[in-house]
C-alpha cells in the first residue's frame, strides 16, 4: 500500500492548447463542432485568461451543460483546464474513463478521501496546470439562477497556492439544458455568454487556509466578484439576500419556482 503522504507530481502541461492530451483533444474535435451548430456564442474578457502558468478559474453553475462551454471557453483560448469534479460524474460508465483519461480530477466530498483532491489540484497547480472550479459544489437552487452562497474549496485552493482566480461568469446554459431538466433545447440557437474578469486578488488572506470565518470572507468576497459579472451580462441587479442551501428547507433537485426569464 503506497504511502498517503507520497508527495503527488503532475507534469508540466504540453500541447496545444497548453495542458491538452489524447483524449481532452479527441472531446473536443466530437463536441465543439456540436456547440457551434446548435448555439451562438458571445465571448467576453478572453485576455484575462492567462496564455501559460498555474491559475485557478472559477465560474457560477446553472446547468449541467456549463462545463462544455465552459470547457470550450478555456480551449479555445489556449488552456485545457482540470476540472475539479463530484465522483459521482466519474463513476459513469465510459463517460467517467474518458473525462478522467482527459486528466479531469474526482472528488468525492462526502467522504474522509476529499482532502486528496485538494492534494491533487495544489499538484496540478504547482505543475503549471490551469484548475477549474465550480464554487457553488452544484446547481445553483437560487429560483432566478444567481449564484448562491459557495463552498469554500476554491478559496482555499488560491490561499494555500497564491495562484490568481479568474471569474468567468456564464449565461445563457440554462436554456439549452435547463437546470434539472432532461431536454435538450436546440432550435433556436441559444445565445451563450462568458465572461471572464480580472483576476481577484485573495492576498489579505494568504495564510489563513486554515482560519473557517478568513476562508468564508474570502469566498464571499470571490463570489461577490462572480455575480457582478453575472449582472453584467443579465443586464439586471443580483439579489440583495444571497441564497444559500445551507440554512434552505428545499430539497436538493427539482420542485423549484418557475425561473425568471
């Protein structure tokens, strides 16, 4: 049995995009040319995606189908991100051998292993890899789509490594594939918006990875850099109370109010 503590080494990303391989490529040739029959895209702030080095981009989550786009985004601005993702996903036949073949890294946050996966991400980042995060942890259950109170995950990554983190917001997922939907909405196209910020800087927190209330003050303030993005692109104001799951009677999927259009 290897040791736990056996430091994790990733090699530095190559290729083109920077950090792609076989199978991130292979995806990409299949389904990017799917993406742009079937939706329009409208791609903002792409100079703030860094050309090579670690960074960590963060993103609201609306739909299932954001990481395509979100994937897409990156790709064709230079990076083939690492997605940090719930095992669940993972543990679907073929689906979970390819995404994890394409060097996407497994979390399974409810259990004692979940530590591993910050491991694994500090090593990526520390490679030069550039890590995609959904700081939410799922679907946002906000009835009107917004991005709700997140986990602290990301934060932490960037306190820990004091790599930057990108906000890219998105808009625009959740009517092609609504938020627990099952269809698929393809005619007409769907106008699909990201974009990305500045780099937030998290350094009045540096040192703190391990202080809960820093790690929620930082989060807060990460998000609040997010969902300002988010009202750019929607054209309206964020609500004033935040939602969050944690303290929410609803459940987990489905039953929601009908979302504001």
């Amino acid at each position: 049995m290897s040791d736990e503590r056996e430091e994790i080494i990733y090699a530095p990303p190559t290729g083109t995009p920077l950090g792609t391989n076989r199978a991130f490529t292979t995806c990409a040739r299949i389904l990017i040319p799917i993406l742009a029959t079937f939706t329009k895209r409208d791609w903002i702030g792409t100079h703030n995606i860094p050309a090579s080095g670690p960074a960590i981009v963060i993103s609201n989550h609306v739909s299932y189908a954001d990481v395509l786009f979100f994937a897409q985004f990156l790709y064709k601005n230079g990076r083939a991100p690492r997605f940090i993702g719930k095992q669940s996903v993972f543990d679907v036949p073929i689906i979970g051998r390819i995404i994890l073949a394409a060097g996407q890294i497994p979390v399974d946050r409810e259990s004692a292993t979940a530590s591993k996966a910050l491991a694994h991400a500090v090593a990526c980042l520390k490679a030069g890899h550039l890590i995609g995060i959904y700081p939410e942890g799922t679907l946002t259950r906000d009835e009107n789509l917004w991005p709700m109170v997140a986990k602290t995950g990301a934060a932490r990554l960037a306190i820990l490594t004091r790599n930057p983190i990108i906000p890219v917001a998105a808009w625009g997922p959740a009517k092609v594939l609504p938020r627990y939907g099952k269809r698929v909405h393809l005619f007409p196209r769907t106008k699909v918006t990201l974009r990305a910020g500045e780099p937030i800087d998290l350094s009045p927190w540096y040192g703190k990875a391990d202080d809960q209330a820093a790690l929620v003050e930082a989060t807060a303030f990460m998000m609040k850099k997010l969902t300002d993005l988010v009202a750019q692109i929607r054209g309206e104001m964020p609500p004033e109370i935040i939602f969050d799951p944690r303290t929410s009677d609803l459940p987990r999927t489905g039953n929601f109010k009908k979302v504001k259009k």
